[in-house]
C-alpha cells in the first residue's frame, strides 16, 4: 500500500445551508410529488398497453389473413373448374344415348337356340 494514501478518507460533503427541519420537508414533499408524477405517467403507459398489444397483433395478423382469402379464393376457383366438365354438350344435359324400339329382354329371347 501507499504509505501516503493509507490514511485517505473521503471527506464528509459540505452543504451549502445548514440541514433543517423545513428544508428537510421540503425536499421530502418535492420527492413524493416527483414519485407521483411518474406513478401517473406508468398508469398512463399501463392504460395505453392493451391497445398497443391490439395493435401489434392487427398488424402480425394482416398479412395471415390476406394469405387466407387468397388460398380461400384460389381454392375456390380450382373447385369450379374441376366440377365443370370438359365437352359441354349444347342441346341435351345429359350424354345418355337412347336407341329408340329396341327392347333388350325380346332381343335375348329370339337368339336362344333349343337344343
């Protein structure tokens, strides 16, 4: 060690006035109104907090969405163009055939052969 610093202290500080009872109450009061002050301001920022996290979320969830209804619609366009069919038939609905007079079970009756 230092034999020069070995006995350093720091020094007690100096006050400009005397402390007093009323000074000292004054500091005290000016403190709690300080404190007060900024209890007000953390109510503010905590009253603010739910419409900021609202916020925050709206924003994170915009671009979600918008890629939903995109899928939804592009979904949607595939599932009308698959149900509608290929070759279209423009004077009848149905693509049934029909062969008019021919009854099938008198057509299998006259092509037996007796033994």
């Amino acid at each position: 060690m230092d034999p020069i610093h070995s006995n350093a202290q720091a020094s007690e500080p100096q006050w400009l006035e005397p402390p007093t009872s009323t000074n000292h109450d004054k500091f005290l009061e000016q403190r709690i109104e300080e404190l007060e002050q900024q209890v007000a301001a953390y109510d503010a920022l905590l009253n603010e907090l739910p419409d900021l996290f609202e916020r925050k979320f709206q924003e994170r969830l915009a671009p979600i969405l918008e890629r939903y209804q995109l899928l939804s619609e592009q979904q949607q366009k595939n599932a009308t163009t698959a149900e509608t069919p290929l070759l279209q038939s423009t004077k009848s609905p149905d693509n049934v055939v029909r062969f008019p007079g021919i009854k099938l079970m008198s057509f299998l009756r006259s092509r037996k052969r007796s033994a």
